[in-house]
C-alpha cells in the first residue's frame, strides 16, 4: 500500500477502530440496535422489496423492460436525455421505493442500454420513497395526521421528477445510447408494433424459460436484499455508538446554531442528524416534535430526510451500483438537491393545500389518524393502491412533460 493511498484510507481505519472500540464499552446498546436493525429489515424492507427485485428480473427476462423502452423513447430523450427504458425505472422507482430504481439502472448498464452519465442522471431521480413508507409510516404512523399525505408526495415526488430535469444537463458532452431504429418511407410501422417486436426480440434473446427464470430472480434478489439487511443492521448500531458516545449530541448542538443563524427552528437539529444516518430514525423524530406550531417546518424536514434518504440508503445505493462504472458524486449531489427542493415545496406548497389537507382530514376518521404504523401484510393491502396510483402518475407525468416540451419547441 503506497504512503498517498494509506493517508487516504486512515480516516476510515480509525472510524471502525473507533466504533469496535465503542461495541465492546456499550456491547448492550451494541446488540440492541443490531436487533432493532434487523426488526425494520424483517418487518419492513424484506415484504417491500424482495417482490418487486424477483419481478424486476422477470420482467427483463421477458422484454416487458424493452416494450416499455420503446413507447416511452420519443419521450424520455428529449425531456431528461434518457432511453426510454428510463421511464419504466421511474415508474417503478416511484412505486416501490429505494434501491429499486439503482437496481433496475444497473440491470440496463450490464445490457448495454444506458451508457455511466445516462445511468447516472436516472439513479439521480429515481431514487425515492415508496408511497407505502411515506403515508403509512411517516404521515400515519410517525406524524398521525394522514392529511399530510398530498404535500408530502407532491414535494417529494415533483421534487424528484425536478432533479431530472435539472441532472439532463450532467454529463452534457456525454455520448447518448442509440435509440432503435425505426423504418422509414412507405415501410414505418407504428411504435406500438415496434414495441411488441423489441420485446420479442429480447425474449427471443435471453432465452430462458419461466421457472429458471423465476428461480434465478429469486436467488440475485435474496442475495441482494440480505446484503441491504446487512447495511441496515451496520448503520443502526453505528448511529446508536455515536448516539451513546455524544457524537451526536455534539452535532445537533452545532447544527441547531447554525439553524439559529438562518431563522429555523432550531430544535430541527435532532431529527435532521437522525435523517442524515438513517431515514427512518430522522423521520420518526421529526414527527415527535411536541410544538404543534412547528408543523410546516416538521414536516419539510421529513421531506428532505425521505429525499435525502440518509447515509444507510446511500451505502445500499453504492452496493448495487459497485459492478457498474457509475460514480457516487453525481448521485450525491442529486439527493442533497432533492433534498433541498422537497423542504422548500412543502413551505411553498403548504398554504394553497390548506383546503385539501382538510378535506382528508374531515374524510378520515380520527381513530386512523392515530392508529400508528403497524407493519404487516394488511397495512400492505390496504396502501398498495397508492403504489399503483404512484406508478401511473409518473406515468402521466412523462407524457405531460413531453407534450409540453414538443408545445415550448414549436413555440421557439
């Protein structure tokens, strides 16, 4: 090891020495925010996600990707200089939550349909919370109040969607990826038909029947959603050592003067450095707070915690892309902006949908709101419609976005 690359790796050497060293002075606290860890990976991530990795692979397997690619292709390049199979990986990025959009990014790059900056800008904003965890977990379970349900999915997710917008200009001299060509003259056929075929065509390709196809989802998704537990279970007791150490003590402290100095809140501080490590941690404290006057700020702060996504998510992300040569930095930079964009929608946002948080308020009756957050598969029936809800939103919103780029370019 070169003396340069020692000096490097010295910082991380001494964060686990440090933390071994913590683990066996608190070894209690240690195992109990081990078992903590694994709680929220049992109770919550395995249900969530391992269905959706095992479909993910079916669905590539079978083409549905490569159908989807082709439709959504007139749109994605122009509005957020992305192959069409872009759309598809918003779409259920959307709906399922993080690390389903790196996932299915990394997936594409092993097939040579998105170059490192097109996977790039599209793990930028497809990273996000699924629709299940933001209302069910956060609105009703953390803050009790299910009429915050609407301005949190419209920050987080027109957030999200603004981020894509922004990160088209990243990698701007970038080659793209060809798009398919399409035949021309008296020989054009419609993009559905050209659709269907690209789909047959990677059917065709890949070969493999249903059952090993099934079985082999199921073997990379298992391998994968354990490896996210792992992540889980690591950031849980290394959040508890430097809770249990004053670390974090120490960094509310300063962040809650610097807060002070902008004109916030200052007790934001607490669930802001919770956030910062793991989403739900920081999401769960700003819902805590008691002064119910602080609300539109508790709430911004629970927008940019979900779209910051905490240190836990980023490593799950950096995980899944290690086989790719996608770089962190870009990705970074995207959650902190999203970040940024999700607090200042829900201050911007929060007195035009007055009447519709009332509207949901007066609809829902009061023993739901504070029914709490209870995992398990009724929670999971009951919020799946917002999933599909999410999912054909990001939808609609592609051709929206397309519709109006071509309208601003005929203007132009």
């Amino acid at each position: 090891m070169s003396r340069r690359s020692f000096i490097v790796k010295l910082p991380l050497i001494s964060f686990i020495l440090g933390l071994l060293l913590l683990m066996l002075v608190f070894p209690t606290e240690s195992l109990s925010a081990a078992v903590r860890g694994v709680a929220i990976w049992w109770d919550v991530l395995f249900p969530a996600l391992f269905p959706f990795f095992v479909i993910s692979e079916v669905l590539l397997g079978f083409g549905i990707v490569h159908f989807f690619g082709t439709i959504f292709d007139p749109m994605m390049r122009p509005v957020f200089r992305i192959p069409g199979i872009g759309g598809f990986v918003m779409a259920m990025g959307f709906a399922s939550g993080y690390p389903v959009g790196a996932k299915l990014t990394s997936q594409l790059w092993k097939e040579r349909l998105v170059n490192r900056e097109e996977g790039e800008r599209l793990v930028s904003f497809t990273t996000s919370s699924d629709p299940i965890f933001l209302i069910g977990a956060v609105c009703v379970g953390f803050f009790h109040d299910a009429s915050l349900a609407a301005i949190m999915a419209a920050a987080h997710y027109g957030g999200a969607v603004l981020v894509g917008l922004l990160m088209r200009f990243h990698g701007r001299h970038a080659p793209s990826t060809p798009p398919a060509s399409a035949p021309a003259g008296p020989n054009r056929v419609s993009v559905w038909t050209r659709a269907f075929k690209a789909m047959h065509k990677a059917r065709l390709e890949d070969g493999r029947p249903f059952g090993v196809l099934l079985a082999y989802g199921i073997k990379q998704s298992l391998n994968l959603v354990f490896l996210l537990g792992c992540l889980v279970v690591f950031f849980s007791v290394v959040l508890e050592m430097l809770t249990v150490s004053g670390i974090i003590h120490a960094l509310n402290g300063m962040l809650g003067m610097f807060l002070s100095m902008i004109y916030l809140p200052s007790s934001l501080a607490d669930p802001l450095i919770g956030g910062m490590f793991e989403v739900t941690l920081g999401a769960q404290a700003a819902g805590n707070m008691k002064d119910p006057s602080l609300l539109p700020f508790k709430t911004a702060a629970a927008a940019f915690i979900l779209s910051w996504g905490g240190l836990s998510v980023h490593a799950q992300i950096v995980s899944v892309l290690s086989q790719t040569n996608m770089r962190y930095a870009p990705f970074l930079a995207a959650r902190l902006l999203h970040g940024i964009i999700a607090s200042v929608l829900v201050l911007v946002l929060w007195r035009p949908m007055e009447p519709l948080r009332a509207a949901i308020t007066s609809a829902i009756p009061a023993s739901a709101m504070g029914s709490g957050f209870e995992p398990g598969a009724a929670l999971w029936l009951r919020l799946l419609p917002a999933s599909a809800a999410v999912f054909a939103a990001a939808v609609f919103t592609i051709f929206a976005l397309y519709f109006l780029h071509s309208f601003l370019k005929r203007l132009s």
